[in-house]
C-alpha cells in the first residue's frame, strides 16, 4: 500500500505543478476543473485496476491494459509540460535572485510566468497525448502489409518466386474488436502466400484467450500448409497457477488449439517444403530469448534430420537466438522469421529517411529485414499488442516475403 501512497503523492504533484501552465495558458475555469477530474479518474481507476480489482493476480487483463494506457498517456503529457515549466522556473528564480541583489527591488520576488512558454509547452505535449490516445482507438487495428524481395544464390529453381505469408504475436487474449480482426484475417488471405508462418504469441496468458477466435484463426489459407512456434507467452510462465499440474495442461490445450486451426506446431522440429524434385527445409525452434526469457529452443535437436547443403528457413520467435546462437551455429541458415519485440508499438517509421523506436535500445534487430554474415531475417512487428493497448507509428504488420534466385 504504501507504494501507491508514494506513487499518487507524486502523480499529484506533477499534476498540480501541469495545472499551473494551463491556468497561465488558458483563462476558463472549466478547462481547468476537466483536468483535474480526469487526473483523478484517471489515477482512481489505475489503482483500484492493480489492487483491488486485480483478480488475474499478474495476468495483464483487458481493464489493467487500458487503466495503463491512459495512465501512460497522462503522464506523459504531464512530464513534458513540466519540461518547459521548470526551465521557465529556472529563469524566473535566477531573475529574482539578481533582481534581489543588484538593489532594483527590496524584497526577493518571481517574475510572471511568459505565458507563451506554457502554450507552447502544452501544445508540444499535445502531441504525444493525441497520439497515445488515437493508438488506442485506432492504431492497434491499421493493419500494413510489408513486402520483401530477398535474393539467393543457392535458392533451389522451382522456388525462384515462392511467397511466405508470415504473421507474429497476435496475443488474442488483447482483442477486443471482432470486425476489425475478421479485416485482419482477410488481409492475410489476400495476400495469397504459398505459405503461412506464424512465429509465436498466440495468446497473453492462457490457451482459453484464443477461444473466441479460433472459428475465424481456423480461415486462413495457403496451399502449401500453415505453420507455427510457441513464443515466450504461450507457455503461461506469467500467471500465478495455484499447481505446476494447470500449467502444464494450459500448454498442452494450447498446443491442441494451434492444431485444430490448422497450424502445424513445430517443437524444435523440421519438415520439408517440396516442388518437384526441390526442397526447402523449414525449421521451428521453441521459444529462446536473451534476459531471462525461456531457453527451450534447441537447433541440434531440431536440425537432426536435415543435411547442412539444404536450403533453410529458420522459424524463432525471439530475434536474439539469431544474434546470439544462430548466427553462429555450424549450419548456415538462409533466412530467420522472428517477432517478439512488437517495434515497441511505438515509434517513428518513414521509409528511406527515419526508423526509430525505444525498442532499439534492448534489440538489435528489432524491426524488418537484416542481413548478417549472408543470412537474412525479417523481425515482423506483430499482429496484436500487449501492455499499452494501442500502436503508435509502429503498425501491425503482415510480412509477405518473396524468394528469389539470385542471377
């Protein structure tokens, strides 16, 4: 309890302190009066979502999801209004103190706060504010296609053109719009890929999420089979289960979901891909990540029955096994599909001039295609979201990779 007295004495204070820049900036009462009742509202339910009215225990439920999203979106728009009210405060103290001793007045005194400072502080501050909030009501469902071409030389000839639909993280248990969903899914159809790759995270917590969905899941089509891995929150390693016996069952009825829509669930596995007399060697690791992640993905296990000349395409949900393992491995692996890293769901993406988001700062490859030691890997920036309900410049994304042979 006590961490909450903390956190809400210092949420009040940022909040009166942002209070001041609207009564300098705005003169009507009722804007003012509006903040505050949001403020509070805002706070109120974040703290009863994560107390009171926890009864997932750590399972991030819907209502927890949104209560820390508008959270987030608050706070930001206090943090950096309060960015140009404190430089603003620094001058004015520094003005009184010379103005105190240089004799111009007997007794210390601030100057007015320069009212053009606080709008254009709160107007900077808008701007993030608007856009968390759109990432919540629209964002999280504009849905892009991205599209690759990647060239190889050893790519077998009856495979020069072949498409790979790859989708990643869908987190089902965060949906919470059917329409827009049954979009998404006819998007993925759209796209006509020889072959479906799904690269882990179909739920938040617990199998019972894909419940709802797996009657549309069950839709998606590709001629040459739909394939999948488990990524590190299918395996239900973040819910408090009362025995280790209902974490168990939890994967196993996972495991049977993935199959009754369709997905060949690959557990450090491989199958072959096959055109005439051509191959191509698809392989799915379980899930293995970097900082505490589960580590259950296993190449040697799953590259057992495979010849090193074969021709590779290497399913792991978490883009660091390639940076750490993979990339390092005996075998030489064409191309990795990865997700995990969701691009953050926040970012600044303009083709050929900005690639940006804090997801840079934890991964490497955190978004797109990369290419390393002449293997690729594309990082598919998710379907869903999870945590902040919402997508900001990073947009869900359906990766259509096309194989070519090199001339």
């Amino acid at each position: 309890m006590l961490r909450w007295i903390v956190f809400a004495i210092i949420y009040a204070v940022l909040g009166l302190y942002t209070l001041q820049a609207l009564k300098t900036a705005i003169r009507y009462p009722w804007v003012h009066y509006l903040f505050i009742i949001i403020s509070v509202l805002v706070l109120g339910n974040f703290i009863y979502q994560f107390t009171w009215g926890a009864a997932e225990g750590r399972v991030l439920s819907r209502p927890k999801s949104y209560a820390f999203g508008f959270m987030i979106t608050v706070f930001t728009f206090q943090l950096i209004t309060i960015l140009f009210l404190f430089s603003e405060d620094i001058f004015r103290v520094v003005s009184g103190v010379y103005q105190k001793f240089t004799g111009n007045t007997k007794e210390f005194s601030l100057p007015e706060r320069r009212r053009f400072l606080s709008i254009l502080g709160l107007g900077i501050a808008a701007l993030p504010f608007g856009a968390l909030l759109y990432g919540m009501y629209k964002g999280k469902y504009n849905f892009k296609v991205f599209k690759y071409a990647l060239e190889f030389e050893d790519l077998p000839d009856a495979f020069d053109g072949y498409r790979i639909t790859q989708i990643s993280d869908i987190h089902s248990g965060s949906f919470d719009n059917r329409k827009k969903i049954e979009y998404a899914v006819d998007l993925i159809n759209k796209q006509k890929g020889d072959v479906i790759l799904f690269t882990g995270d179909l739920v938040n917590n617990m199998a019972t999420e894909m419940k709802p969905w797996m009657e549309l899941f069950s839709t998606l089509e590709a001629k040459d089979g739909k394939f999948s891995i488990l990524g590190n929150h299918d395996y239900g390693d973040y819910v408090d289960w009362e025995t280790e016996d209902l974490k168990r069952q939890n994967l196993e009825d996972l495991k049977v979901i993935q199959r009754e829509i369709g997905f060949d669930l690959m557990l450090n596995e491989n199958r072959y891909l096959k055109k005439g007399n051509d191959k191509i060697a698809l392989v799915g690791v379980e899930n293995w990540g970097r900082g505490g992640f589960k580590k259950a993905g296993d190449l040697g296990k799953a590259t057992a029955t495979i010849d090193k000349d074969d021709f590779k395409i290497l399913m792991s949900h978490d883009p660091s096994h390639w940076e750490d393992v993979v990339l390092f491995d005996d075998l030489h692996y064409h191309l990795t599909l990865s997700g995990h890293t969701h691009g953050m769901q926040f970012g600044i993406e303009i083709p050929g001039w900005v690639k940006w988001s804090p997801a840079r700062w934890r991964y490497k490859y955190w978004a797109g295609v990369y290419k390393e030691k002449g293997q690729f890997i594309n990082v598919n920036r998710g379907l869903g979201f999870l945590g902040y309900p919402g997508r900001v410049g990073i947009w869900p994304e359906i990766s259509v990779i096309t194989l070519k042979k090199k001339a």
